[in-house]
C-alpha cells in the first residue's frame, strides 16, 4: 500500500497521516487509563531518537520504494538483521547464537541473489534504501535499550509525537494541489 501511496503522493503527507493518527488515537486511548503518566520517560532524547530514527526510516524507506523495484528495495533492508547481530554484543552486551549467525548468512545471500549487484538500479534509490537500512539498525537498538526503563505506552507516544512533529512541519513544502480523497486513506 506504502508503495502505491508514495507514487500518488508527497511521501511526507503518507507520514503525516500515518503518524498523526497514531499520536491521535495513543493519546485518546491512554490518557483516560493511564492520565499523563505514559508521556514521562526518564530519557527522553532517546526516546526521541528512537521516534526520529522510525521518521526518517518511513521517510527514506517511501523515498526507497518511489526509485527501487520493490524487490530490490525491501532485500537490501534484510541486512537490518545481519547489522543487529553485530551490534548485539558491543551495544547491547547480548550474546549471539551460532544458528543466528547462519541463518543471518544465509539470507544475506539471498539478498546478493535478489539485488544482483551490478544490475541497473537509481543510484539515488539505493542510497535512499541504504538510510533506511541504518534507520532499521537504529531502531531496534534504541527500542531494547529503552525497554529497560520505559514502559510500552511511553514509547508508543514518542515516536507518535516525534513522527507528527517531524512530517506536519514539513507539510507546507509538500502539501499537493489538490487532497486525496478519502477513500485513499482508508
């Protein structure tokens, strides 16, 4: 759908949207629940962080599917989990399982087999589908260290606001001439 959407539209108002209904209906349904308490963190840059490294992920990623097949686009991101594992232990200090290691291997190859290397794909597209590789490494990373001392609520609503934030600033240099119709969003 994602694909279909940043072909008709400025990729900033798919986010905009996807990420203000997010804020939205978080908010709405938390606050009666949890009153206020689920937008406090104990680190909030992270947490921050976290929400713009999703933004920019769903940002380049569009930008990635705009230039790239979508074959081409989606397997350059399965190196996401090959990065994960070798970040695991310095960032994370988790241990690493050898069947992870083959299993990570092996779909790395599938990769080279899908992308072949050397075929006629945007330049512009792979360095798009690339940010968004390390946008997918970033993530994960933020979202395991945070979990340590931040509840699911606060994270959500975090990267709710920082997302909205981020695409409604940007809507006055992207907004199109005419709206989509409602139909499209459903």
């Amino acid at each position: 759908m994602s694909k279909q959407w940043v072909n008709l539209y400025s990729v900033s108002l798919v986010q905009a949207m996807r990420y203000g209904v997010n804020f939205l209906l978080s908010t709405l349904i938390l606050t009666p629940r949890l009153g206020i308490s689920f937008m406090r963190t104990t680190r909030p840059f992270l947490a921050v962080m976290r929400g713009l490294a999703l933004a920019l992920g769903s940002l380049t990623g569009g930008l990635a599917f705009r230039y790239l097949p979508l074959a081409e686009a989606n397997s350059i991101l399965y190196l996401a989990p090959l990065l994960l594992l070798f970040l695991a232990k310095p960032v994370l200090g988790e241990k690493v399982k050898w069947y992870a290691w083959i299993a990570t291997v092996v779909g790395f190859a599938g990769l080279l087999f899908v992308v072949r290397p050397g075929a006629n794909l945007s330049s512009i597209g792979l360095i798009y589908a690339f940010l968004c590789l390390i946008t997918a490494v970033v993530y994960p990373l933020l979202s395991r260290l945070l979990a340590r001392t931040e509840s699911t609520e606060t994270l959500m609503f975090y990267v709710g606001l920082t997302g909205s934030v981020y695409y409604f600033a940007q809507l006055p240099w992207t907004w199109p001439q005419t709206f989509p119709p409602l139909q499209d969003f459903s």
